[in-house]
C-alpha cells in the first residue's frame, strides 16, 4: 500500500445475523485488532440494527466502529418497521451501508432510492458505503461496465465527498457463492469506478474509497486487496467469526 492510496477500510456485513449473545465477537475483534495495523487502516462492523447501540457501547474507546445496514430517506415519519440515519446516529453508529444488491433485489430498490438514502446518511453525519454490482446473467452478457456505470451514476449524490462516502463494488454472483472473480476482473471494474469518480467529482473522486466484496476470506485477502484502486473489503460471512475478519484485516499487516 502507498502513500498516495486512501486509508483502507475493512469494514462486516453481518446481514441477517446475531443476537446479544453475539457480542463477544465484536469484543474478540476489538481485543484481537493489532494496534499497529488499527493506526494504518479503519475496521467497522455492521450488525442488525437490534445490536448497533449494544456494539456501539462495547466498541467505545476502540479502534473498531459500528455502523448500520439500511436507512430509511425520511428522518422521522410513519414508516413503520423502518430505521433513519439519525436513530443510527443516535445509537453511535457512524457509517451504514446502502444499496446493496439484497435490498435492491429484495426489496426493489431503484438507483434513486439508494442516491436517496446516500444523501439521508450525510445528512445524520454518517458515512455512506454505497454498493454497486451485477448479477451473473449480467455479466455473462457482457454488460459488467455498463451495469456498473450506470448504478453509480443513478445511485451516488451530486456534492459526494470523501468523508463521507465509500463506494463497495460487489458482484452480486460471487456473495455467498464462494466464487471470487480474477484480480484483472476486480482491477477492470474498479479502475471504471475510480474514473467514473475523478470525471465526475474531480480530485475529490480520487480520495473516495472504493471497496472490494464478494467472497472475501483470510485466504485470498491478500491479493484482492493490493489490486490497484481496491481501497478495502466489504466482508460477508467471514466478519460473523472474529478469527477470520481479523486474518482478513491482517492483510494490511
């Protein structure tokens, strides 16, 4: 990693997963995080919002920060079930995720409804990681870039900055399927990115981050993280077990 490279950030995706019980994972994280390597990179895990205040209070003081899944546009209103970014931000939170393709497949969300709950995060003062991605069919047609492209433009708000914004790429056909594309596929699409981000942001775009997910494991973490422009991973089920987040941090050892 050079100098010129923004700060990586390895950052869990716990999805649909844990229960109180489950907060001795973050705390084995917390106590397991190298302090050396905390000072180089940033380390976030995304539990159910049922355990954000929870982690957040457990992971005080530490290297290791909390942030949500999934925000509602609104700040407040009568969207029953839903969660704003600033009941996130109120519980400690300060990132969510948005966009990723489980919502947008799931629950049918459009690229304006992901720019949407982008520009809710910034307004609570969280950081919004932003996914990107396409499916198998998708890709097997050749339409990776344009797929790509095209969700970014739709998804990412005018004014994005650094501080505020991480862009994950993750094809869609490589979360939980164990199948993990090449280093030049990774290399392709996230050089598109960081071009799509400098023609539309200027300088700005060359300091968002932009993280790798789909598959992500101690095992290969390596490799995918030195690919040119890949800033970080968007880890899966492998940020559930505090051993293998931790070996997949450890690639910035």
């Amino acid at each position: 990693m050079t100098s010129d490279r923004p700060r990586p950030l390895v950052a869990g995706n716990w999805k649909m997963n844990g229960t109180r019980a489950s907060q001795a994972v973050v705390e084995a994280v917390r106590d397991g995080l190298d302090p050396a390597l905390a000072g180089r990179i940033d380390v976030l895990v995304c539990p159910p919002a049922t355990l954000v205040g929870a982690f957040a209070q457990a992971l005080a003081g530490s290297a290791v920060r909390v942030g949500g899944q999934d925000v509602h546009a609104a700040a407040s209103g009568a969207h029953t079930g839903c969660v704003s970014a600033e009941m996130l931000a109120d519980l400690g939170a300060t990132h969510t995720i948005v966009g990723h393709s489980e919502r947008r497949a799931d629950h049918h969300e459009t690229d304006a409804d992901v720019r949407a709950k982008a520009l809710a995060a910034h307004r609570a003062g969280l950081i919004a990681i932003l996914c990107v991605g396409e499916t198998r069919a998708e890709r097997e047609a050749g339409r990776t870039l344009d797929v790509v492209r095209g969700q970014l433009a739709g998804s990412l708000p005018d004014g994005a900055t650094a501080a505020a914004t991480v862009i994950a790429y993750e094809p869609v056909w490589a979360i939980g399927t164990g199948l993990t594309p090449t280093a030049a596929d990774v290399a392709e699409v996230h050089g598109l990115i960081r071009r799509e981000l400098a023609a539309r942001l200027g300088e700005e775009g060359a300091r968002i981050r932009i993280l790798y997910g789909g598959s992500v494991k101690p095992q290969n973490a390596a490799e995918l993280m030195a690919v040119p422009n890949v800033d970080g991973a968007l880890v899966g089920g492998a940020s559930l077990k505090a051993e293998d987040f931790l070996g997949i941090a450890a690639a910035y050892c």
